[in-house]
C-alpha cells in the first residue's frame, strides 16, 4: 500500500505539468480587423457578454432600448415538448426553431429543486427566486414589486394574457402579492387594482359577487368597479374584437368563469383563443407610442400533461404555435421590439422514445380526458370500448385491472398514462402513492428560454430564472428590481 | 347552426385587422450608432446570423480561425443530468454554467425520434444525419468522411479520448466506417488505419489477437502494428505521462480490456481519469503550431443511466467535470481555442423530483451496480441487507416482490431503479416487457449545447446535431462535409 501510494505521487508528479494548464498566463486577446462585405462578424473573444454590468446599470445595451416586449410562459413545457410539438408539425419545424438565441435557465426554488407555476411565476415576475405557492411576495409574506408594476410606473403600457384564468398563478404572479395561491377572489382583487391596460383570461367566477354566482366575498361586483374604473369589460370574442376596433384604452376580457376552454371542448368554437387575444393585445397595447410590456401564458401543457392527455396536448401545442407565430410576426417586423420565451418547470416527466411514430399518434390518439367521460373504472364493457377506440392496440389484463383500481378521480390519469404509453410517449412511473403538492409530478431539469428581437443577445448562455425580468430590464432601457 | 357559423365568419371579419400583423410591411432597421466606452454591445436587429452562409462559404467568420478545437461528447446526459449535477455539486455550479453561449440540438435521426450513440456521433462525425446502429456510413453502407479525418488532411492534428473503450459507438464514429456499431474488431483496424496522433481509451481487447487474449481475428496485434507505424503504445497512466513528458509524436493509450474502470472498481485508482487522459491529450496536440481538433467523450453516465445507478452517475458527474475544467481552463487561456459540449441522447428518463435533497442523497446513496454484486434477487436476507444500507428507506413488500421477480441480469437494473426513486429521482416506467434495442431507454427531447471560445457564436439558436460539425469547420475556417 505504501509502495502504491508512493507510485501513485511520483505519477501525480509526472502529471503536474499537463495538468497545470490553468496556471499559464492570459493570452491578450485582439482586436477583430474592420469587417469587410463578406465578412460573418461572431465573437473571437470567448469572454461572455459583461451582463452582470447591464443588470447593474453600469454599462447600458447599445443602441436604442426595447420598447414592444412580450414575455411567453409555456406552462409545463419541458425540451421533450418542443420535440413532440415539431414531430407532429406539418413541416417538421416550429415557430421556436427560427428564433436566434437559446438560452439554459435554472428554475430552482429557494428549497429544494422543483418549481411549482407560483413560485416560477414570481421569479419571473419578481427578479428573485420563489418560494413556491406564493404569489410575488417574500419569505415573510411581504410584497415584491413586478417587472409590469415598474414598467407601468415608467410609463409603457403592460397586460396580462393567460388561456388559463386570469387569477391562476402565472398571471397572477405579475399584478398581485399573496401568500397562498389558492386566495384567488384576493388576486382578482390586487389585479382590479394594478390598473393594467389588458387583461384577457379566464376566472370570471373571482370577480363576481355570490349573488351573481361568483366567489368575491361582501358582495363586490369587480367586473363593475373596473368599468367605472375606465375599462371596457368583454366577456366575448366579438365584444373583444368591438373593443380593439374602438380603440379601447383599458380593456378586461373574462371568457369563462374558470379555465378558458379547452379545444374538446364545445365552448372552446366560441373563442376567443389563445392567438386571437394576443394579437388583440398586440394591435390594443401598440397603439401608443410609448411602448409595452406583454406576459402571454400558454398555461393549458401543465395540466393536459398531469392528466397525461397526450392529444389535447398535442392540441394546445398548436394553438399556441399560432401565438407565437402572431408574436414572431409582430417583432420580426419591428426594430425595437423582443420576445422572450421560457417554461417555467417540467411536468409530468414526459418523454420521446424509440415506439414513438407521429403517423400512428395522429390517427390513434384522442383525448383521454374526454374519453373519460364517455368510460368508466367500473364500465362492464371498458375492453371493448377500448378495443373500438384504438384498433390496433394490445390492452392486457394487467392493463384493465389498472384502470379497474381507479377512483372515479383517478380515472381519466391512468387512463390517459396508459394509452399513450402505448403511443411512444413517457411519463414518470405513475405517482398514485404520492401526497400531491402543488410541485406533484413536476421535474426540476434545467430549461430552454428562446429570444427574439432587439436586445436578445442579453438571453444567451444560463441563467437563473429571477435573472430573466432583470434581462427584460436591461433590454427595456432600465434596471429592476 | 346556420346563425353561429354566420356570426363566427363575422367575427373572423372583425378579428382580421389586428390577426394580420404578418403582413405589415418589414421596417428598415437602423444602423447601431458607434460604440463609446459605457456602451453594452449586443445585437439590436432581431436578424439570426446568416450562419447558413458561413456553412456554404460563402461568408467566413471575421478574424482569425478557430485552431484549437475540442468536442465534448456527454453520452445520455439530458438536461436532468445537469440539473442533479449542479444540485450535488459543493458550490451549486457547474462548469456547464459559466458557458457564455447555448444552443438547442434536434438530435432526429434519419427515421423516428430517438438516436443511439452511434447514429448521434455518426451525425456529429460527419455531417449527415444517423442512421442508428451504423458508424459513419450512408444508408447504403458507404462510407462518409467525418470531420476529424478533414481536419487531418488538412493539417490539424487529430485525437480521441474516450473513459469507454476506443471500440465504441461514439469514438468509433470519428475514424472508422462500419455498418454495425457491435463489429468491434473492424472498427479497431479502421481506427489504426486512420493516423490519427492520439487515441486513449479502453478496449485493449479488440486490439490484440486471440493468442493474447483478443478478439482480433487472422493473428493480427494490431498495437504491433501501431509500434511499427510511429505510435508510442501506453496502457498505463505511468506510461501515458511518460509519454507526454518525452513529447510522443503519436500516442496510443488503452488502459483497459474493454471499459475503462468505473469508480467504484479497484482499478479504477490507477488511471488515467478522463481528466488526466484529456490533459495529456491538450498537451500533446497543443504542441504543434498548425492546431488540433480533439474528440473528448465522457461515456459512462449512459451505462450509469441504463443501470439506474445514481451514485456512480454522481461520481462520473464530478469526474467529466474535472475534465470540463481543465479544457474550459485551456480554452480561456487562448485566443484561438474554442470548445463544444453536446450530449448525443437522453437515456432512461431521468428527473429529478420534489422529494430529492442533496443531503440526504450524498448520505444515503451507494452504487446500486456494486451493491447487487452482493445481494441477490434470491437472497433470504434481502430486505435486511437493504434497510442495513439505506437507514431510514422504508422498503415495502411490493419492492421486495419487485426485487424477487429478477433474473440475474435484470436484478442490478431493479435494485438501482427501486432504490433511486425513493431518493427522489425518477425514471421511465421500468420497461422490463420491452424489446432492448440500442435505442432502448433513450429519449428523444431536444439538447442543450454549450460554447465557449473563439467563433462560440456559430453555435447559438436551434441546429439539427448534423449541423455541429459543419459549424465546427466554419470556425476553422473551412467548408464541410
């Protein structure tokens, strides 16, 4: 052993001067010559941009700010989501494939490792981490400024789109502060008092009086108060469309009482969608000349993937490829605006394996949370119901003794988990004996976040998520928090 | 109905305005005004870099070209697998992280979603995507160039450094052409064959005859061979610094039969790491004026991953970071040096989940690997040995049956996806009814590259894995394939 261990320092010895290499000096780097007409201009210099500085207001992005920002929140959309959502894509591409500059974000919790939408939300709303279930304040309940407080306070416009509910933690987390995201008749009230110009959601249910079937406690009609306040209230895709024509200034648009619909839905044909009140948002908030702050969610991936329904996912995918596309447009065509785009955690721990066949998965799948409804655990005919609705799949004993165990609850998740196990898809090994939490089945892999536009060299390499408002900051002229 | 489609199609009308802001006409975008010294440059036209031209030639990166060049090869370590090793790590930072460029990598291969290693680092070797199975050849079996034999012919010295075996799918990809990866023997005399300065790995066995314990058929020894073509042939890591310090033009090193050791096998304590293996390697190509282009491969959190075994995950976590550190440190240090890490797949799934704590993982957790080399699917005192090893786990009967239903062979894979998930990580659903085909356990979700270096912008934004090549030549200043 001895002997060895002697071996082993004469070794390390012989090793030292191939492994020093950290201690030669700095080579100085020079300067690149002045480009010619054929010249690609990339970084020689491996020194990352001096960010850091930017968010400190000690250097300012060069040349003239960002004034049209759109913030996107993919709600539970992981790296294996874009990956499904290209496969089953017309031309094998999504919108996000075209955007210049990829960045890696790290969505951790002040404890622990996994994110819930409450504390993601606050981080990016915010510009400081979590915790989660709580809605833009701190550690000890107190409020935290948001980056659509200090932009409205620097006079751009600022509004909130979600095809969730307006008072469900993503939105919630920019205009309102609150220790428990469950308080949602609270949020509904901090947003009435944000005097956002837009607010275009689901949740009417928070904003009405019990009276009136709503949940807003002492009778407060807030639907009635934001129209005395200066807002155009819209409850319709056509009185939103009538609003954006007469050039309303402020407007609240509430088109469900809870979640906006989802497209198996029958109410989902009466819209408006996820497209359509972004590009009203778009076409109302760019009408002044001082410029805007936009936070769009596509916040239906989260729950389609904790129902492990793989169709309506696929569904809500494309609907929010159409956002996006109307978002792309919109700064492609303009010099001074920039689109961030960013998930705030995993859901679900869905995955892409080898079985996977995008033909077979459009002609087979269908949403298994709508099947639910039509199937049950204790149906006597559940074989053959899913003989009838997947010809071609092999459904084993085993199989329907899982879905036999299922609470009425349960049932539309194994249902959905054990169909499109059979489709190529994955998910986490299924959870039954977990407490559920608001971070159930939720993952804690780093992110992509994409940027397009003016100033998106600031969301290049990795960040920390708190990082990302003190970025839109530094692109939109100022510092925060 | 005939009213509702009426009424939509007006909507739709009204809705035109604001949902046709594609066809706004481009605004012109200004040009920067001239940098002072405050001034943040970052891109202020939303345009990509036309990097489509630099692959083609027909624009080359400004300055002078990127002459030392490692790429770095994570095999199956998805964005999870970065995640845990930040979480794990003493400062809660990875090297990963102070990368100042990222890219999104769309690792398709010809046909369905998911890549093996050897379709992967076909595509990485030489531009053309995949086919899996197949080492850099077509679809018909014919071979394709790959970037580190380019690179040769055109002066640059060329080298391979694997903690597999040199055998393998991913180095196998690089210099030798076959159309099944497992044809190990070939792929040996393809790899002598291709001149390349410097290859350490494993894999001793495929280079030698039966008479000495190999599987090379006709007799042939072939590091007979590569003594008489110029190579100094090292199997220790005594040799390899002795050949670094005696300055080898051409270095053979395999230190192993097959795999180089994992951490928790004697051997193991020997060496070379993956770290003194790369450092050896940056200090033999560094010596010459005309440059290298390195392939760096930290293989084994794949087989950690397939075997479920955190622990040793974690350990080969912290060894390719030394490796990362000590080309990170090289490439800071030069001007004309620049380094891509890219992970080729994801395999098995893995997340991490609320329940995971550093702390009590670092406490708790043993290499599952090792530890089924002492227990047994059949031992009459597993549920002892097993709350011996992880105090405070509780393991149930269901475990245990799930544990008793192994064969010999699956057993390690059972105790290390049971064990793990109870420390917070998870898996896929254990796939034991699957065929196993090299694509078994991988994922198809798209992954994150890092850059650092000279012409590091070449590898921001989206790009298929066959692109990272022909970025590569583009920051050498040259066209390829």
């Amino acid at each position: 052993m001895n002997h060895l261990s002697r071996l082993l320092a004469v070794v390390a010895l012989s090793l030292l001067p191939f492994l020093g290499l950290a201690q030669e000096p700095a080579v100085t780097v020079p300067l690149p010559a002045t480009p010619g007409p054929g010249d690609l201009i990339t970084p020689v210099n491996p020194e990352p941009i001096p960010i850091d500085e930017a968010l400190r207001g000690r250097l300012r992005p060069l040349g003239k700010p960002a004034r049209k920002v759109i913030l996107v929140i993919l709600d539970g959309l992981a790296a294996s989501g874009l990956t499904f959502a290209r496969a089953l894509s017309p031309r094998e591409s999504i919108e996000l494939d075209r955007f210049p500059v990829v960045g890696r974000v790290i969505n951790k919790p002040p404890r622990g490792e996994v994110n819930d939408s409450a504390g993601a939300a606050s981080a990016l709303a915010t510009g400081y981490p979590g915790p989660i279930t709580r809605v833009a304040v701190d550690e000890l309940g107190r409020p935290r400024r948001t980056i659509l407080e200090e932009a409205k306070a620097r006079g751009f416009k600022v509004g909130l789109v979600s095809d969730t509910r307006l008072t469900h933690a993503t939105p919630a987390a920019f205009g309102s502060h609150v220790t428990d995201r469950e308080n949602e008749p609270e949020i509904a009230r901090h947003l009435m008092q944000s005097g956002f110009d837009l607010m275009l959601s689901g949740g009417l249910q928070y904003f009405l009086p019990a009276e009136e079937g709503g949940q807003q406690p002492q009778g407060r009609h807030l639907l009635a108060e934001a129209a005395r306040a200066g807002y155009t209230v819209v409850k319709t895709r056509a009185d939103l469309a009538q609003a954006v024509s007469r050039n309303a200034e402020r407007v609240l648009g509430l088109f469900a009482p809870s979640f906006l619909p989802y497209t198996y839905e029958p109410s989902f044909r009466q819209g408006p969608t996820l497209a359509e009140m972004t590009a009203a948002a778009l076409a109302t908030l760019d009408r002044h000349p001082q410029g805007f702050l936009l936070m769009v969610e596509a916040g239906k991936f989260d729950p389609c993937l904790h129902q492990y329904d793989a169709a309506e996912l696929a569904a809500q995918v494309r609907e929010s490829e159409l956002a996006l596309r109307a978002i792309a447009d919109f700064v492609r065509t303009r010099s001074d605006a920039l689109v961030v785009v960013v998930p705030d955690h995993g859901t679900s721990g869905l995955a892409i394996v080898e079985s996977f066949d995008p033909e077979k998965f459009r002609r087979l799948a269908t949403s298994t949370r709508l099947l639910a409804d039509r199937l049950a655990a204790t149906s006597p005919d559940l074989a053959a119901q899913l003989a009838a609705t997947f010809p071609g799949l092999t459904f084993t004993a085993a199989d329907l003794a899982f879905l036999r165990g299922a609470t009425a609850k349960d049932f539309p998740h194994r249902l959905g988990w054990m169909v499109n196990r059979k489709l190529g898809l994955e998910f986490l090994p299924y959870l039954r004996e977990f407490p559920k939490g608001n971070a159930y089945d939720h993952t804690g892999e780093d992110q992509f976040l994409h940027a397009l536009g003016a100033h998106q060299g600031l969301f290049g390499g990795v960040m920390r998520q708190w990082e990302i408002p003190r970025r839109l900051a530094a692109a939109m002229g100022f510092v925060f928090p």
